[in-house]
C-alpha cells in the first residue's frame, strides 16, 4: 500500500465473533455505511470503485465532541478483496493540510472469528495535535468496530 510511507498514527486491532466473509460484507460496502456507521447523519457517494468519494455529515453521537458535527470525505485509493483490505484518503477540515489514510484490515482467526485492524497513516503532526487525533480516533475506529461486530455477531 503506497500510504505506508507515511506516519502511523494510531491502529486498533479488535476480535469479531463472526466469519471473515461477513465482516467484509459489511466494510466492502462503499458508500452503504450510514446503516450501521454511528454519527453518520448523511451519506453521499460519487463515482464507483477506485477512485470514488463517499462524504459523510457526521455528528459525535457521545464523548467529549457529542453533538459537534461536521462534514468529511474519504476517497477509495485501494482495495485487495482476496486479503480483505482497503484503504481511502480522508479529508476532515479540522485537519487541512495533513495528508491522511485511513485502512482496514481483515484477518482469519478461525471459521467463525475475524482480527480487524483499522488503521490511520498520514503526514507527520506535531505532537500536540497528534495527541489530540490519536484519542478521537481510537474512540471513533472502537466504535465503529463495535458497530461492525453488533451488525455480524450471532448471538447466543
């Protein structure tokens, strides 16, 4: 992946009590995340495949920022169906010039568990505002991951 010569800010790796096949279901959905993406108020697609550009109008639904919205983009720039992953350049206006990637990964644990790993790299911050980006955004891919396992989980 071309984004990997860049600065990894944060990775949260999660276990998902559900097969490969059904979480990447979920996530190789471009574009159909606001039925299960918390705080996704909108959702607008344009394009198809590579190269595509979802945009999101996003609310904190809990936190420090709950109720803050604002308005983001992320761009698919890469995709590997057979290893489950995929990755797209973010755009959030609280970060303008940084130059951002967002992957998820997914691995086998077994015929009825998954590893994911979801991943943000990006240009180089200062370490205040890294601080800052790091704790939003593991608040955030946790979420999200939660989000992904209540969609896919049986439960007993």
């Amino acid at each position: 992946m071309a984004h990997r010569q860049y600065e990894e800010h944060i990775c949260v790796t999660r276990e998902i009590n559900a097969p490969i096949a059904d979480v990447w279901g979920i996530i190789a959905g471009f574009g159909a995340e606001k039925t299960w993406y918390p705080g996704c108020l909108r959702l607008s697609v344009e394009g198809f495949g590579l190269g595509s550009v979802r945009t999101f109008e996003y609310e904190y639904p809990a936190g420090k920022h709950k109720g803050e919205r604002y308005t983001f983009s992320e761009e698919m720039t890469e995709v590997d169906a057979a290893n489950h992953s995929m990755s797209f350049r973010v755009r959030r206006p609280d970060y303008p010039d940084m130059i951002a990637y967002g992957t998820t990964v997914l691995d086998p644990l077994g015929p009825s568990k998954t590893q994911f790993r979801w991943l943000a790299n990006g240009s180089p911050l200062p370490e205040e505002n890294k601080a800052i980006l790091q704790k939003d955004l593991k608040f955030r891919f946790n979420q999200l991951i939660d989000a992904i396992a209540a969609a896919v989980e049986t439960k007993l």
